[in-house]
C-alpha cells in the first residue's frame, strides 16, 4: 500500500520518473500501470437523465 501512495503522490506533483526510480523501476510504465492510482471518473452533467 506504501508504494503505492509514494507512487500516486509524486505522480501527482509531475514526478513519474522520479516515481518509478524509488520503486527500483527501471520502465515508467510498470509504475504507471500497477502503481498510480488513476483518478475516478463521474459522469459528466451533459449525461441527460430519463426521467
């Protein structure tokens, strides 16, 4: 769980690359895809509702 806060965190601020060197990542995309949490989605207010 700790990974992968420290990997969200500096996600977060930019820091992708700095992200995956912590976690001894040698590719960002094993700390993209396991580690960064990604943001939840809602739906959009354009969304017409039936009624």
């Amino acid at each position: 769980m700790f990974r992968k806060t420290v990997a969200t965190v500096l996600s977060g601020q930019g820091l992708v690359t700095e992200a995956a060197g912590q976690l001894g990542h040698v590719d960002e995309s094993i700390t993209k895809k396991f580690y960064i949490q990604k943001p939840a989605t809602a739906p959009t207010s354009a969304t017409p509702w039936n009624c």
